[in-house]
C-alpha cells in the first residue's frame, strides 16, 4: 500500500499514528516542519482516518501555507539574521562574509549550508556569551557554563547547577529577542520557576519583555524552516 497522502497539488503526506489511549481521531500539525499527523484509536480502520484527514483538507492547506515552505539554504536563499533577510551567495577567500549586500560564503556549493550554520554558530555565542554575561552581571549571580544546541521544543534553559542552554538559530531572530531569552534564563539563576518574583527578576534585567515574548510565539518556529 502506498504511503498516506491527501491527494492534490502538492501532495500532503500524512503519518498514521495509533494510539490505546486515543478516543476518536486527532489532527495536529507541527509549526516546526509541516508533519501533519492522525492518532487514531488502535482499532479503527485506516480508511475512516484518510476520510477524516479528507474532510479537514482545507484547513490543512490553510495552516500549511501560512507556516510557509522549507528553504533549503544554499546559494540564492534568502535567510534573516538578526531579523534582517540577507541572500546567500558564493564568496572568495577563506571566511564566511557578512556585509549588507549579502552572506558570501567560499568554497564548495555542496557544503554552503554546513559552512555557513557553522558560522553562524560562533556568533551566536559570542552574541549569546555576551548578553548572559551582562544579565548575570544585572542579576548579581553567576552561571557555570553556556552550550549551544539546535533545539526543537524550547529556545533556551537553565539547570539547576547554572548551566545555560540556548538554541543558536537565535541568532536569525531580532537582537531584542535573543537579549529576552538570554535574561528569561538568566533570570532562573535567582528563581527556578514561573513564579511573579522570575518575572519581576526578568523585568528588573531586562525591562518590557512582552514585545519580544510575542514574537517568539508568533514567529519562532519560522526560524527552524531553513535547512542547512
């Protein structure tokens, strides 16, 4: 049998998932990458989930054209850094160049998107040292140890012995937005917590976070469409 799919133009592939627990059929759709999954209960026949799938398909399509498609970054993609949209293109000499004509990254084309994640990496922490650094110092506390990871479910952490964890594509976010999630984990230093008093921590560092806080939740899984 061939793979599940709505039919159409595109195709949408569907991932089947059954589940004991499941009741009746669920839909979600993942902001992250477009996976449109079915958990059905373990009995039902697939044929039931495909035609429910059918019934939803407009506002399948809905939610999928406006989380927008997946760029593969090599040369001629457009990418944000720092909030700002700069095209890839082919460079010279040994170093990834920013200027605002563009990124001109060397070397081969079959490697452009590694090279160019790799550099972008180091500046996230220099940008992300940087700004934990300065809140740390507002905070009058101290953190152990900075790592970056390309995280799918969180933006940054904080663990219980100091250790602060941020994803790096931050650093294609607005720089208020990076400076809001280096304080929002700072701030755990002093609290470990959602509590009123983390949050008067957040503001004391920071000041109004509810601008960059919103992006985040409107924009952010935007960040994790390119590819490299």
């Amino acid at each position: 049998m061939s793979d599940p799919h709505l039919p159409g133009e595109p195709p949408i592939p569907l991932i089947l998932r059954r589940s004991a627990q499941a009741k009746r059929i669920s839909l979600r759709i993942s902001q992250l990458d477009g996976r449109v999954t079915l958990t059905m209960p373990k009995r039902l026949a697939e044929h039931e989930a495909l035609e429910f799938a059918r019934s939803k398909e407009g506002w399948i399509r809905k939610h999928l054209s406006a989380r927008g498609e997946d760029v593969v970054v090599g040369e001629g993609a457009e990418l944000p850094l720092g909030g700002k949209m700069y095209r890839v293109q082919a460079g010279t000499g040994r170093r990834v160049q920013i200027t605002p004509e563009g990124i001109f990254v060397p070397g081969p084309s079959a490697r452009m998107g590694a090279r160019l994640a790799a550099h972008l990496k180091e500046i996230a922490r220099d940008r992300l040292a940087g700004a934990s650094d300065d809140y740390a110092a507002r905070l009058g506390r101290s953190y152990t140890r900075l790592s970056l990871r390309d995280t799918r479910s969180r933006w940054g952490s904080c663990t219980s012995d100091g250790g602060l964890m941020y994803s790096w594509r931050l650093i294609m976010a607005p720089p208020e937005v990076l400076d809001y999630v280096a304080a929002h984990e700072v701030a755990h230093l002093a609290q470990m917590n959602h509590s009123p008093s983390f949050w008067a921590e957040v503001t004391r560092i920071y000041g109004d976070y509810a601008a960059p806080r919103r992006w985040l939740r409107s924009h952010g899984s935007t960040l994790h469409r390119y590819k490299f």
